[in-house]
C-alpha cells in the first residue's frame, strides 16, 4: 500500500488545515478519501492531527471495511463516510467536521437551507438533519442511509455536526467553508424573528445597522 502515501499525506493536509478553521474540535471530526474502486484511507481514532504521519492513516476495503494498512485503528465514524462514499461512486472525499456554527444549527433540529447558487450546484438545496444517534454506532450509520438523497451531498447530524461529501478534499474544506457562512446566516435570522418577538423596538434598531456590525 506505499503507492497511496501521497494520498495519505493529503488528508493529513486537510486535516491540518480545518484545524487551523476551527472546525475540528481537539481530535474530534475525521476524514476520508477514495483511493481507487476497491480502497478508502481514513483518518485515525482519537488521533492528534498534529502529530499524524501517512503511515498512521488506516487503508480500508471499501466494501468490508477490513482494513489493510495503517500502523493505527481507523475512526469511530468510519462507517458514516463508506456510507457517503458507496452511495456518490463520482465523489472522492467525505469530511466530518464540528464546525461551531453549523454545529449549533444541529441542536436546533432544523434543515440549514442553502442560497447561493454555487452551493445549491454543489450541495443540493439544503443539509437534511440526521436523528441523533450514538457516535461511532451502527445506529448513526442507519439514521445517515435512511436520510441519503442522491441530490444532497452534506448532512447536520443531530446535536453532533457536519458531514459532507465532495469531488476533492479542497473542494469539501471549501464547502465547509461555504456551509458555515450559510450557519451563520440561518443563526442571524433566528435570532432576529426572535427579538422582533419579544423587543420589537430593538429589533428595528439592530434591522437598521449594517451587515459587518456585530
């Protein structure tokens, strides 16, 4: 399996650089990438994303799981990223983040719609909420495959996070990127229907300040 080590490296890449995002939380969140028709590399459990070589990165048949190379045991989460992968065979990297602001679009139990035309193009018209399942359980893996729309290419796990699915690692960590812009927006409405609820006069004052005021 040393021919797939610059495949390795380039999730460990990704890895560094939604750390530096913010959106993996300690060595929560993980990653995975179709190597060929038969193999997937994913990300180690429980690892520390700093300090992670190719060799560590877990090489997996894509259709048992077994797993065929790596010095460390694969995530947790390995079975929500086949489930991604088997399903979108044209797509190459499945990326589970806990990003802040589509984490907390999570516990709300809500779809996060999408509004850009790139990211409708990208992602299809929102992220569907998967029901709040155990992390790591076949449970999860079950709740994602009912959910699974061949239209819809990220997901809010209930109370947990995001997973996402693309045709590169760059363009998911760019999707992510794009998906936490629209948390935001979808948490600044919510927020101000609520103050125009219970202090409408303040809520007319906050509707009057530009958008870069916080």
């Amino acid at each position: 399996m040393e021919e797939f080590l610059p495949q390795r490296r380039q999730l460990i890449a990704a890895c560094l650089e939604l750390a530096a995002q913010g959106y993996l939380a300690g060595t929560g969140g993980n990653l995975a990438l179709r190597l060929d028709a038969q193999h997937i590399a994913v990300t180690p459990s429980a690892a520390d994303y700093y300090s992670l070589e190719p060799a560590d990165i877990a090489v997996l048949n894509l259709a048992t799981l077994e797993q065929v190379a790596g010095h460390l045991p694969p995530s947790v989460e390995t079975g929500l990223h086949a489930t991604m992968l088997r399903a979108a065979p044209q797509l190459n990297a499945s990326v589970h983040t806990h990003q802040p602001l589509a984490s907390a679009v999570s516990l709300i139990g809500r779809p996060l719609p999408l509004r850009a035309a790139a990211d409708i193009a990208a992602l299809g018209p929102e992220l569907a909420v998967i029901g709040y399942a155990p992390s790591g359980t076949r449970l999860l893996v079950r709740a994602l495959r009912r959910q699974l729309r061949p239209q819809l290419h990220a997901y809010l796990l209930r109370n947990h996070g995001v997973i996402c699915r693309a045709a590169t690692l760059s363009a998911a960590v760019h999707l992510l990127g794009r998906i936490e812009l629209a948390a935001g927006a979808f948490l600044r409405e919510r927020a101000r229907v609520l103050l125009a609820r219970e202090h409408p006069l303040r809520a007319l004052a906050l509707a009057a300040l530009p958008e870069s005021v916080p």
